[in-house]
C-alpha cells in the first residue's frame, strides 16, 4: 500500500489519455434529461407541489414526477419528499441555493483564445473528463463544485438524495485545492463525490439514517474518505439511507430516496441516496457500501454502474466489524471508466483504471430464481439475457448454469439480524431505534443466543462456489428480481412487511457477501412497465474486480445507457 497522504501519481498512462479525450466528448454533450436544466420538463418541474393538507401523506408525488403503471407503486403511492421536511444543511439555505461567491482563482491560460477553448464546467458530467479539466488547467475546482452544487439545488428535492449539503465546506476544500504543488497528477482533482452518511468525515454527524445515534460530530475522516481527498476529490454532501443500512429501501421520517427514472420507485438500498445522487446527475460518482447488496441494489434501481469489491481490497470499517466481514465500501458511477478510477482510489491500487478488454472468458448465465419462494419478473431476466449476448457477442465463452444456492438462505438470515443485534451496544440512544429496527436486533440476539450462527455454513457454500468457478470466470444473474418497491415511508410500516420486500425484489445479490466475492452491476435498458433500469450483474472469484469491470466496459461499449435520467 502506498501512504494515503500521497497522490496516486502511477495511474495508467492509457487511462489518463482516456480521460482526457474525454473532455471534449462530455464538453459538448448536451443532456437534455438533467434535473437541473430547465429544457428537461415544463417551467414548473422542480416547482414544490401543492397539497390538501387532509389527503394521505404516502398519496404525495414530489416535482417532476411521471409515474408509471405498477400496480404496486400506484397503489401504495409515495410520501412527499421535501417541502415540509428539506435535506438538512450545515450550511445557510444561501450558500447552496443563492448567489454564489467566485469560484477561485481564474483559469490560468492566454486569454480571450483560450477561454474560448475551456469546456463550460456545468457539462462535464464524468469524473475522468472532470479530473482531467482540473489538471490540464481548463477549469478549476471550484467552478466544477459551484455547478455540482447549483444541480444539487435544483434537483434533489425531486429525487431526496442528500441527507447533508456541504456547499461552504466543499467551495472552500475547492479552492484549497489550486494550491496544491500535485494539483496537475491527481486522479480525482476536483471531483465532486457524496459520501454514504455512515462513514465519518470530519465535522459532520455520522447518523446512518437514525435518530439513535449520539449526534456529535465526527473528528477524524474514514480511510476512504482520507483516500478521496488525498486523490483531490471535494466531498459535496452525505447521502440518505435506511436506519443502519438495514433495508433494502432509504427512507427516513425526514426524506425518501426515490429512483431519478420513476420517483414513484424507491431508489433501492441501502446506499439508495448514493444512487440517486449519481443517477439524477447531481454528482459524476459517490461512495456507498455493501452488507446485502447495497451498492448494487441501488445501482440497479437508478440505471447507474455500481461495484462491491472483494473482501480486503479497499477499507472496510463499517460499523462495529463491517457486518462480519461481509460490508465492503465500493462506488456508484454513471460510467465504468469513472467506478474503475474511483476503485482504484479507494483500493489504492492504480492498476485497477486500467480496462484494456479482457482475455476471452468463461462465462456462466444463471437467470433463474435463488429460491422457489421468489418469481424473476421476465425483463430482469430478459437484462442477464442480453448481458450474455452481448458478451458472447465480444468473443466469450457462455454456457448456461446453475449456481449452488444451497445453504445460503439460511446462512444469510440469521446473519442479517444477528448483525444488527452486533451493532446494537454502539447506538447511543437504541431506545430511539425505529420499530422494525428493534424488531430485527431482538431476533438477532435470540439467534445469538441459539449458537444458529455457525462458520462452517459459509465454509460449505464457499467451497461449493470455488467448484462452480473451476469451470467459469464470471457468472451473470440478474442484479434483481423484479423492479423496486414503491416509494413510501417503509420506516413507518412493520418489520414483516419491510423483510417481504427485501426478500422478494433482491435475492440475487447477498450470496456475494456472504463469501466476500466481488460483484457489480451494469445497467441494460429500462422496465417496459414501470419505467426504471433493469440490470445485469456480474460476480466472480476473490481477486477478480478487475476482470469484472473490463469485461463491464465491454458491455457498456456494446450497448452504452443513458447516463443520467
């Protein structure tokens, strides 16, 4: 491991070229669908709805909504998402929303000829063409992290990503960053990031969707974030999820995260603001973590690229013992190229941006269900589909499987409440926990009690999985199983209704922590129902993150998504 006060200076030289081709490509795309560009809907889009205040508060749809025709999400309808419960700031409603002071100091470079050359940060929409800006001097950071800001303002309210908006702390920590001598060699330079609110970074209340928690300040930044601001990332904000990163679906008494394509659909869990965030367009990447599949539930529900390493490859410290080794901090990102820089960051290991096409792979294609309790809806099967076409398409090897399941339900329920009854002696105030909340800790002690969590559980899946790879390098499932749930105030509902829904819509994606395998998820099209991103998810073998995000790139290259709604 490198010192993470240094720069990552030794990235790929290829991978920096492509960065910087790319500025022109971002610079000139116009995306028409941004939240925050007012050709993207009617002049009243963003305008905060009015209500009868007698109607049901789950009857509410916020700005912008174009709801689709699930019966499910109509029938159980949303709650509001800010009007009477805005995204908390640290700082002044002004400092994000109105007139903003000058960005840093000006672009250095010669004049009216080449201002005429510099791309208008406010379209430089990827971290790789944003990094590369900053370096070559084309913009600065804080005229990026000014345009972040003003489309966190005109478009979170919509989609409820951000639990905190660091606008004076970020211009500031922007500006800082034109003084830095290896401003020109940094991999993320000015690169807006949100970070998941239950890792610490310094100054901000680490609340983890509670209110349980002992409401101070953190004093030190996580190792991630330490890694991030090293590489010259500005951390914009901290993003919503569920209480302890429990569910499935991020909802707090205060905000929903919805999914940017359908603001009727939950944007998934528990790293659900991240994905909005980066599926909205509000930021290029974001930091989430994943216990369950809570990077790549979201990821899937707002049609973004989303990785969970493997076990050790980037710091963990998540909660107590990281779930039991099973949570892994990993990245959300519109593109693979900008998850794979950010991976490379966090791992410290610079090789990984690299993404040269792999050598032709064995691919396995498992689309049916993991358990008989549980129906794939057919265009989520129809996405891991696709995702073997087109890799068979690009000259891989793809032969139909069944992945061994057995075990693994078992294995991974009792370790789902036993986790959380882990957690329970850091909370501050349990007696504030959430009902669903305290329901989950006292199964998890019961289970405790009973000794039902044993290691040679995951010892037999594992050694059936190292079976299963013997034959395959990658395996492909759907990252879900249907679309998302609706989004509502699941906090509010019983604990049996929120475990239903975890169950029935994300079964494909836990067996990879349970072992502590890298896993990710690629977008591949939209719901011809509901209107939210269908995905495909790729899984393999310790040490194979690598392998999955070039062949990731793959089929990005083939079949490229829109990147933001």
């Amino acid at each position: 491991m490198h010192d993470e006060g240094t720069a990552l200076t030794d990235a790929t030289s290829d991978a920096v070229s492509r960065a910087t081709r790319e500025v022109a490509v971002d610079a000139d795309e116009t995306t028409g669908s941004d939240p925050a560009d007012p050709g993207s809907g009617s002049p009243s889009e963003n305008a905060q709805p009015q209500h009868d205040s007698s109607a049901d508060p789950e009857s509410k749809t916020p700005p912008g909504d174009h709801p689709g025709t699930d019966e499910s999400a109509a029938t159980e309808g949303p709650a509001d998402t800010g009007k009477s419960t805005p995204t908390r700031r640290h700082d002044s409603p002004s400092s994000a929303v109105g007139p903003k002071p000058a960005s840093s100091e000006p672009v250095t470079g010669g004049g009216a000829a080449e201002a005429e050359k510099a791309p208008d940060p406010a379209k430089l929409r990827t971290a790789t063409a944003i990094a590369a800006a900053v370096r070559d001097g084309l913009v600065t950071a804080g005229q990026v992290i000014d345009a972040a800001l003003d489309r966190i303002a005109g478009g979170d309210a919509r989609v409820g990503a951000f639990h905190t908006v660091r606008a004076d702390q970020a211009r500031a920590e922007s500006r800082a960053l034109a003084d830095r001598a290896d401003l020109d060699i940094l991999p993320l330079a000015g690169v807006p990031v949100a970070v998941k609110n239950n890792i610490d970074v310094t100054g901000e209340v680490t609340a983890a969707g509670s209110r349980a928690g002992s409401g101070l300040p953190a004093t030190a930044d996580h190792p991630v974030v330490r890694r991030l601001r090293a590489a010259g990332a500005v951390v914009v904000g901290l993003t919503e999820m569920p209480e302890g990163g429990l569910w499935g679906t991020s909802d707090t008494p205060d905000r929903i995260a919805r999914s940017p394509w359908n603001v009727r659909y939950s944007a998934g869990g528990s790293s659900g603001g991240s994905g909005a965030a980066v599926g909205a367009g509000l930021v290029p990447v974001a930091h989430g973590n994943d216990g369950l599949g809570s990077v790549r539930i979201p990821a899937a529900c707002c049609g973004v690229f989303g990785i969970k390493p493997g076990r050790g490859v980037v710091p963990a410290q998540v909660g107590v013992d990281s779930w039991g080794g099973m949570t892994e901090n990993g990245v959300l990102a519109t593109t693979v190229a900008d998850a794979a820089l950010m991976l490379s960051v966090l791992a410290d290991r610079p090789a990984l941006a690299d993404l040269e096409p792999p050598t032709p792979l064995r691919l396995a294609i498992a689309a049916g269900s993991p358990s008989p309790l549980v129906r794939v809806d057919e265009h989520w099967a129809a996405a891991a589909q696709t995702a073997a076409r087109l890799a068979g398409e690009a000259g891989h090897t793809v032969a139909a499987a069944a992945l061994p399941y057995q075990g693994a339900t078992t294995a991974l329920a009792v370790r789902w409440v036993a986790n959380a009854a882990r957690e329970e002696g850091a909370v501050a105030n349990p007696e504030l926990l959430q009902r669903r909340s305290r329901v989950h800790i006292a199964l998890g002690r019961a289970v405790l009690k009973a000794g039902l969590v044993r290691p040679n559980q995951v010892d037999r899946i594992e050694a059936r999985l190292l079976d299963f790879f013997e034959q395959h390098d990658v395996v492909i499932t759907p990252t879900l199983a249907t679309p998302a749930p609706a989004a509502r105030n699941w906090h509010a509902r019983g604990w049996l209704a929120n475990v239903l829904a975890n169950v029935r819509f994300s079964p494909f994606t836990p067996l990879w922590n349970l072992v502590g395998w890298p896993a990710v998820s690629v977008p591949m099209g939209l719901h011809p129902r509901t209107g939210t991103p269908v995905a495909a998810q790729l899984a393999g073998p310790p040490g194979s993150e690598s392998t999955l995000l070039r062949l990731a790139a793959q089929l990005e290259a083939a079949q490229p998504w829109q990147r933001t709604a």
